[in-house]
C-alpha cells in the first residue's frame, strides 16, 4: 500500500538480502568512503558525530573502525532518498531486463530511487510514429514487468509528462513525485504531447535534459530530495572509450576541461562510430544535465554487463570504478587494468576549470592561504612560505576558484649537485571534497612533472593512497617522514635526493607542521 514505511516497501527473501548484503561489502569501501555515503543516504544522529582531522589535505576523520554488520544496518536504514536521473538504452532481451530491473531495485533499497527514461538504439530507424510509440509501449512493459517479477513497484508514464508549450517543451512532474512517495519507480516514454493534442515521440535525451531543467530546480516535498543527485546511463556500449589507453574507457571526465578534447578524439577515430555509436550523444546530454545540477551530482555510464556491481560500488564510494590518479603501468594497477577494461564504466562530473601558473605573481595569494588553511587546519606562516615559494616555485595547478591547488617546487641539493621536482602543497577545499577533484588535479600534475617526489608523515592516514600512486619511497631515519616518487629514473638518486625532503621548513604555525 502506499502507506509501506521506507524499508518495507519492497518484498525481500532472505536469499535477496544476503545477496545484497554481499554486494555491498565486495565493493569494500574505505572508512571515509562509507562516512561519506551514510552522510548523505543515511539520517544523521548528531550524538555521534565524529571530529574531523585534516592531513595533507585529504580528510580523516577520527573514527572508531565499525564492524561490517553496523554499516550494513545502516545502509538498510536509508530513509532519505536521493534520485537517479535514469537513461536505459536498450533493446535488451528477457534476461537483460530482469538483470537491469534487479539492480534499480538493490538502488532503491540502498536510498538512490530512480527516475527512468526509456531508450533503445533501435527506436532511431523505426518509421513512423505510430509504430514508434507501439514499440516504446511493448519496451516499458518488458521493464516494468520485470521489475513486478523480482518485487518491485513501477508505473508507466506513455503521456502527461511532456507537452509542447510554444516552441518550448515544458514537463509535469506532480505525477513523478507522487509515484515515488509511493515506492514505485516511474518509468517514462519519451513522447510529447503536442498543442493540437497529437502525440510524437522525442529522443530520450531531449527528455533527460528537459527533466533535469525542472527537477535541478525543484524544492523538497515530503522528505524526499528531487533534484537528481546522479544521472546514470545504461547500455550495451559502455562509457566513452578513452583515446589515451585503446581498449578501455575513461573512467573519470572532468566535462569542462575535457569535453573538446574527446569530441576531437572520437572525430578522429572513426571506428568507434561502430563500437560506440551513442558515446559522445551521451557525453553531450549529460554536459546539459549536469549543467542544470548541483556540483554534488555526478553522472555514469555502464555497460548492462557491469551490473548490478558498477552501479553499487559508485553509489557508495562516490568515484570511479577505477582511480583515474593510478598509474596504469604499475605493480599495484597491474591486475586492475584489465578490470578496467572489462567494466568499461565512465563516471563524469561538470568538475571545475583548471589553470596553471608558472609564478607566484599570478596567484590570488588571499584565496591560496584560506584554501591550504582550510584543507590543513593550521595556520600559514605566510611571509615565511610565500617567501620560500618566490624562489623555488616550479609551478602551480589551480582548480576553479581555489577549490583546490597543487604547489611544485624545484629543489637544489646542498651543494648544487642535484635536483628535482617537489609536490609542496596538495589541498582540496573540505567543501568540494567528494567532487573527484583529487584525482583530477593528480592526473594534471602527473601529465605536468613525469618525476617529482613529496613527503608525508609515517602516521599520515593517506600514506596508502601514496603507495598506490608512487614509483618508491623510503623511510628517512630519526625522523617522522616518509619520502615518496614516482618517475623511471627517481631511484637512482632518491638516498641523495631525501636531504632535500628532509629539509623542507615547516609552513605552518604549530608543533606538528607540514
């Protein structure tokens, strides 16, 4: 009935939720990955917060390591639900459809409903309205039956949400909130009705960008958040295959930095008009809808092969599949890559402009401290640093209006013999952490300095995180450092090179300083 309570409304064997349950913990996320999903999907008890502490401008967060089956409570407990702006591009067999239908039912159980537009490659050579519509009637029936047969709720919308209202289209969606407020997943045809009353069928894209348009801007009702917190697209093709690695596709896209360079790229390689005939319609509408959201709203393609775990592992951790920050060729990525290839999952996000600068003349050094103040929690010595920095800058990347900053240096060994590249400061503001910034600004930095060397704490919670993304490191003796590189030739000086490291002044004001 319409009065189920949120955790009820879908009939579960105990098979399902074991099933599910498994789901979840394959995708083993990190502590903080699982703070930051059960911050957004679960309510909050404000008892027990937790204090954030600050490290190299990644957030830790104090915590007590809590067991598998409290989190997994918790996941269950999600009463808050979020939307999923849903494309689902078939046509797609018996199987394909209950495989499809599962995966948005685990969706809805895990607080991330969907909003689900209809679509198939085929609907593009059908002549003729009329049989166009009967074929987008018989599609939505094969999913919403599919959905009634693993015990979920749907409701077909054939009419009603789109109407030509001048040379505009304009949507209703009263009809969509309610049948959410109701447990049930609409699914919608994309067909609009005309001023004359005639009704002619739309691309589903059209349809994804004019809801977007109308629930971007729509206020919460009822407990439930309509603005879609993602835009998901599933297909057969998969995400945008990625011209930089042949074979897989990118797993993240900052749009407004790389939406040209792609575009040029599938241009140039006719033979994915084959392989991946809808990649770059898809990068198109998504640039829209996300265009119309909140910079929190991230989007992702998946092949109908990757489900339900492509799907569940992002709605948790909130990234990529695959960190787009790792290096392809090394020891730790070696049994990803072909994972990689095998998901074929691209998440995109609007993401945020990037600059570099070549010196300290062109930074706003205002904006800089009250970022790396922020991301550190400690007070800059700035006469000190920018000092320092006047000298040694080797160049700075700068994203959007300091979300987030990496500062290089060039340092000189004592005795001039040698030297090398050093990451300074690598901040992220605390509010747009959980935007991808961090890998964004790593891949920038890496395309930017092939070789370069940092240094962090032994106890630094993100020292794993480093290991990952480094060529080496070494433990430098009587003191509380560890130096890490990355770049083929940086092992042949590093015992010479860690003095430097060793020797970098502290830049804040406290005991414990970078």
């Amino acid at each position: 009935s319409s009065h189920d309570s949120p955790n009820t409304h879908i009939k579960c064997t105990k098979n399902d939720e074991k099933d599910l349950i498994l789901k979840v913990m394959s995708t083993v996320p990190s502590q903080r990955e699982l703070r930051h999903f059960l911050k957004r999907y679960v309510p909050q008890d404000d008892s027990k917060k937790n204090t954030n502490l600050t490290i190299d401008g990644m957030q830790q967060t104090s915590t007590a390591q809590r067991s598998t089956k409290d989190i997994v409570n918790d996941l269950f407990q999600s009463a808050s639900n979020h939307i999923a702006l849903t494309k689902i591009q078939g046509p797609y067999a018996k199987k394909g459809w209950n495989s499809v239908a599962s995966t948005l039912i685990k969706l809805q159980r895990l607080g991330l409903s969907s909003v689900i537009v209809l679509d198939s490659v085929e609907w593009r050579n059908t002549l003729g309205n009329g049989e166009l519509r009967q074929r987008m009637f018989m599609e939505s029936m094969a999913l919403i039956e599919a959905i009634e047969r693993q015990g979920g709720r749907a409701r077909p919308f054939h009419i009603g949400i789109f109407e030509t209202v001048g040379r505009n289209v304009d949507v209703y969606t009263d009809m969509i909130q309610s049948t959410l407020d109701n447990n049930q997943l609409p699914v919608i045809i994309p067909i609009m009705s005309g001023e004359d009353g005639a009704q002619k069928p739309i691309t589903a894209d059209l349809a994804m960008v004019t809801l977007s348009k109308k629930l971007g801007t729509s206020k919460p009702t009822g407990g439930k958040n309509m603005v879609p917190a993602k835009i998901v697209v599933i297909n057969h093709e998969g995400g945008i295959p990625n011209h930089e690695t042949p074979g897989t596709a990118h797993s993240l896209i900052n749009i407004q930095e790389e939406y040209d360079g792609i575009s040029s790229a599938y241009a140039e390689n006719t033979s994915w008009h084959e392989t991946h005939p809808t990649a770059i319609e898809n990068l198109t509408m998504i640039q829209k809808c996300l265009e119309n959201l909140p910079q929190t709203s991230s989007a992702i393609i998946t092949p109908i092969k990757s489900l339900p775990s492509a799907l569940i592992t992002n709605l948790i951790t909130d990234k990529p599949l695959y960190s787009s920050s790792l290096p392809v060729n090394s020891s730790s990525t070696a049994g990803n890559h072909s994972s990689i290839n095998i998901s074929r999952t691209t998440v995109l996000r609007h993401g945020t402009p990037i600059q570099f600068h070549k010196t300290i003349d062109s930074l706003d050094l205002g904006k800089l401290t009250k970022l790396l103040e922020a991301s550190f929690g400690r007070s800059l010595d700035e006469n000190g640093y920018y000092a320092r920095l006047r000298k040694v800058l080797g160049g700075a990347i700068i994203a959007g209006d300091y979300e987030g900053a990496v500062l290089v240096t060039k340092e000189t060994t004592s005795h001039q013999h040698l030297s090398s590249f050093y990451l300074d400061k690598f901040a992220i503001a605390p509010h747009s952490q959980g935007m991808g910034l961090t890998d964004i600004l790593w891949k920038k930095m890496h395309d930017a300095w092939p070789e370069l060397m940092w240094r962090s704490r032994k106890d630094n919670g993100v020292n794993k995180w480093y290991f990952e993304r480094s060529d080496g490191f070494i433990r430098l003796q009587d003191s509380n450092w560890v130096m890490f590189w990355y770049g083929s030739n940086m092992y042949k000086n590093a015992t010479e090179l860690s003095t430097i490291t060793r020797n970098i002044p502290a830049s804040f004001y406290t005991a414990s300083s970078k």
